[in-house]
C-alpha cells in the first residue's frame, strides 16, 4: 500500500465520519423546527378555546 492509498482511505473514513455527525445535526434542528410548529399550531388552538369560552360566558 502506498502512501497515497492509505490517504485516500482516511480520506473517506473522515469524510463518513463528518457527514455522520453533518446529518445528526440536520435531524436534530428539522425535529426542533417541526415540534415548534406543532407547539405553534396547538397553542393557537388552545388561545381560541380559551377566548371562546370567555367569550360565551360574558354574552
């Protein structure tokens, strides 16, 4: 083996390594993304019941 070789092999062991580490970092900032909208969307819906039932008892 020479050295251009064994290079090339840490070369891609690295670059596995990276775009392991690249992809957990995604899936982690896509998961936070998405349970913000989920909070987002579940609290809009919460604010209305609420105010709809404030709202019922004041008319």
């Amino acid at each position: 083996m020479n050295k251009s070789t064994i290079w090339s092999v840490l070369g891609g062991i690295l670059a596995v390594i990276i775009a392991w580490w690249l992809v957990n970092v995604l899936f982690s900032v896509l998961a936070f993304v998405f349970k913000l909208l989920v909070v987002a969307v579940v609290a809009v819906i919460v604010f209305f019941v609420i105010r709809s039932l404030f709202s019922s008892r004041r008319g």
